[in-house]
C-alpha cells in the first residue's frame, strides 16, 4: 500500500477574501491567489471574507478533527482592534468570560481567556495599512479554545465595543511571523503536527 504524502500551507489571509477556493458570490477567493496548490487542498477551519491572518491548509482531510473537533482544546491567537478605550473593568470581563445571544433568546457564556492590551500591534505580524479606526482604539490580544458564533467579534459587542479588525496570529505554536498578507508558506509535515500540538497516525 502506498503512503500518500500529504502537503501543508500557511497563509496570511488577506482583508475580503474567504476561506474557499469555489463559491456562488463574487468574492475573493483562494484560487485567486499566486500559488500552486496541489489537488485536493483545502482550508483547515476558516476565517470570514472580513477577518485576516493565519489560515491553515493541507491535502490532509484528517486535520479539521484532529485540531478543532478532538476532546484536547487547542489555543487560537488573534490580534483585535476595537474603537474607544478598553476600561479595566471590561479587560476582566472579556477575562472572566463574557455572554452573547446566539439565537432565539438563547444565551452562550465564553470560557475564561487570555487577553492582553498591545501598544505594538505591528510588532506581532505584518499586516496591510488600510485604515480601520480612528483614535482612540485599543489593539488587544486574545488567545480563546473555542471558537463559536463568531465568538471574538461578539465578545466585543458584549462589552459595547466594535470589534474593527480583527487578524489570527497563531494556532498552539503555528505562527504568522513574518508572512506577509496574501503570502504562503510551506511547512514540514512533523514540524506543522508539532507546533499544533496534535499527533498524527497514517
């Protein structure tokens, strides 16, 4: 029996584009990307057309289960610029666990996070200059294990505050670095299981 070598990406997804290669609307797409993927591949989770930052992808149809559907919670880090300044009281409440209505009066309490304010955003990754937000803002790092209803952009509203970019860093030890928007790096099938924390058995 063969052993299929299954290969592995990370992109910087840029602002308006989505997290498929094929859709119905006329949006930017991951085709349209300078880059030969192989057949087969496909995004690992997804980012929406607004959001940017780390996207994972791979020919691997294991991975999706092994990262976001296993019983072992794994941490994804996003870089979150928000209007206004963030009070003391609210960085605790965004700590301890905020709730949102996800529908039909229904109600989700987020779990206890990390969350960090930055006074040097671009020292965590490149990202575009587009303009996003007038003084004052507030750029804050959040580093959550779940990842429900948009959870990041609600968790914001909960507080009274509009979430105004927001960019994944890292997934566990898998990092942008210094990848630039739009830009693709390969990575090593043992290098990209053990930065993520996951094992993998062919």
């Amino acid at each position: 029996m063969s052993v299929i070598n299954h290969r592995y990406f990370v992109l910087n997804k840029p602002f308006d584009m989505v997290s498929q290669f094929i859709s119905s609307h006329k949006v930017g797409l991951l085709g349209d990307l300078d880059f030969d993927f192989p057949e087969g591949t496909h995004a690992i989770g997804r980012l929406d057309n607004h959001s940017e930052g780390l996207l994972l992808l791979t020919t691997n149809k294991k991975v999706t289960r092994l990262l976001f559907l296993s019983a072992v919670p794994h941490k994804r880090t996003y870089l979150v610029q928000i209007n206004h300044v963030l009070s003391e009281e609210n960085l605790q409440r965004l700590r301890n666990g905020v709730s949102f209505k996800i529908k039909d009066g229904v109600y989700y309490t987020t779990a206890p996070c990390e969350v960090s304010i930055v006074n040097a955003p671009e020292e965590l990754c490149i990202m575009s200059d587009r303009l996003t937000a007038y003084d004052p803002n507030t750029w804050l790092l959040i580093t959550i294990t779940e990842g429900k209803y948009h959870q990041v952009r609600k968790m914001m509203t909960a507080i009274k505050h509009k979430c105004k970019r927001l960019i994944r860093v890292s997934i566990e030890d898998l990092a942008l670095e210094n990848l630039e928007p739009g830009k693709i790096k390969e990575v090593e099938e043992e290098e990209f299981f053990r930065k993520l924390n996951i094992e993998y058995n062919s």
